[in-house]
C-alpha cells in the first residue's frame, strides 16, 4: 500500500504522512509504506499518483499546493477537478502574521496604519513564491490597498530568522517559529489568518476577530485516491484517517506541530478544494504571481 508525498522527506507533509502510514498499517493489518516523490512544486509527485490504478493501494498526501499550483503555474501534469478523489482533509495549518518587536504596531489595525503612513518601507517574509503565507500577503496587500513588497525566502525558518533579526519586519507563515520567539519577545504575533485561532497561540486573534474578514488562509493536508477508486475503499479511508487523527495522543502530537486537526467528509473536503481553487486562482491573478 503505497503512501505519495510529492514534497521531501522531514517536512511537515512527510512527518504527517509517516504517522498515518503507521496507524494505517495497524487498522488494515497491511503494510503501508511512504514515497517521497519532490519536485516542481508538487506536481511530479501529485501526476504520478494521478496515473496510478484506482484500487485503493495507492493514497496521496499532500498540502494546499493541490489548489495553488493550477493557478500558479501555465500547465500542470494532473487535473484537480478529475484525476483524484478527496478523502479527508486531515489537518490544517493557519498563517500567522507577525513582527519584529521594534515594529511600532500591536495589532493589524495599527500595522495597517502604519504601513499606509510609510509608503515604500515596509516589507513582509514569507517561506517562498506560490506558498500559502505568500498568498495571504497578497490578499493583504490586494484587500487594503498597502504598499507592501513580498520578499520570499527558502523556507519558513530563515523567512522568521530574517524578521527576528531585524531584516525584514513582517514574517506570514507557520505558527511554528514564532511561538517561542513571541515568549522571548522578539516577535509580537498580532493575527492568525485561520477560521480558528492557532492551538500553540491561543491569546493571538483571527484576521476576522482583528476586523479584517475577508483575509483568510490555512495550509492543509489532506488524502486523496486517483479517480474512479469504488465509493467502498474512499468510506473505509475516510472513515481510517478520521479516527486517527482523532486519537487523543495523536491529536496533541499534532497540535504541538500547530497544526488543527479536521477530519472532514469526502464531500466537505471536495467542496473547501472548489473553493479554494478559485480563491487562489483569484489572489495570484489579481497579484501576477509567477514561479521563480
């Protein structure tokens, strides 16, 4: 039983991705074994799950960039609309929006203000082009008419190293490298752009608590099947994925990653990639978002 993650080993898909292979083999008494597949953004992995058989031995995990990429990029080897079926959206991961601490704003009202203030001087890290945290600062920009440049890093951890250090003053991303930073108060998280607030900063607001609605944006991971697999094996993995996740010590192991843990229906899960599709499609359109 074969387990695609089109991203590289050690992330965040992969740690899920491992911990769902492992339970999944103890409830079906069969082995389920993790393949990493990385490249172009996901889609290499994401295609090559595309052409396998519907039969239910092969499942893809993967994140948000199912959503983003057929906007993102000219042409994709897969079709989101027809190549899979949706299981479960397994967990969600919500963008935080934070700053140095010698920022002079402690709330996104104030950040807004100053940022209009000061034309020109304000920039915003985030972990790369096309990603979620790149996303909801577009949709930020875009929403409140900010002169707010994007400078992408490599990944999450020297995008907050750079606002930690004072380069950069706006970090968007994983809650993950500002808890601790925010205790040592080098970092002041002033909005989780989630429909809920993040388990690891439970006193920092929602972007709609903050008054700003219509800026939203959660990373997820969900499981597929290639399309056509039989209604029987995507209940039966629905049904798998969802109580796993639900286990108490895994629903904390989780959290502690900052992730929430979801576990939607098929039907859910199909109806948040619809919706998403076309916000995503929207937000880098509207920004002229390309791949570097």
């Amino acid at each position: 039983m074969r387990v695609i993650v089109p991203f590289a080993p050690g992330g965040p898909n992969d740690v899920f991705a491992r911990l769902l292979a492992q339970k999944l083999s103890e409830e079906f008494a069969k082995q389920f074994y993790v393949e990493n597949l990385p490249g172009a953004g996901s889609t290499i992995g994401t295609a090559q799950a595309a052409r396998a058989p519907p039969d239910g031995y092969t499942i893809l995990v993967t994140s948000d960039a199912y959503v983003i990429n057929p906007a993102l990029y000219a042409k994709i080897p897969y079709d989101p609309h027809k190549d899979f079926e949706p299981i479960t959206l397994a967990v969600s991961l919500p963008q935080v929006l934070a700053v140095n601490s010698l920022v002079p704003a402690r709330s996104i009202a104030e950040l807004v203000t100053l940022v209009r203030a000061n034309p020109g001087k304000y920039v915003y890290a985030s972990p790369g082009t096309g990603t979620q945290p790149h996303l909801v600062g577009e949709q930020f920009r875009i929403s409140l008419h900010l002169d707010l440049v994007h400078i992408p890093f490599s990944g999450g951890a020297p995008a907050a190293a750079a606002v930690i250090a004072g380069h950069t003053p706006i970090y968007i991303g994983s809650p993950i490298p500002v808890v601790q930073q925010a205790k040592n108060g080098k970092l002041v998280a002033l909005a989780v752009a989630g429909r809920r607030r993040a388990s690891a900063l439970p006193d920092v607001p929602t972007m709609a608590e903050a008054g700003y609605p219509d800026i939203e944006g959660e990373a997820w991971i969900g499981m597929f099947v290639p399309g056509g697999a039989p209604q029987e094996i995507i209940a039966a993995l629905n049904r798998a994925g969802n109580g796993i996740i639900a286990v108490p010590d895994i629903k904390e192991r989780l959290e502690t990653l900052g992730y929430l843990t979801v576990g939607s229906t098929s039907q859910e899960f199909a109806e948040r990639i619809k919706t998403d599709l076309e916000t995503w499609s929207r937000v880098i359109k509207g920004a002229g978002i390309t791949p570097q």
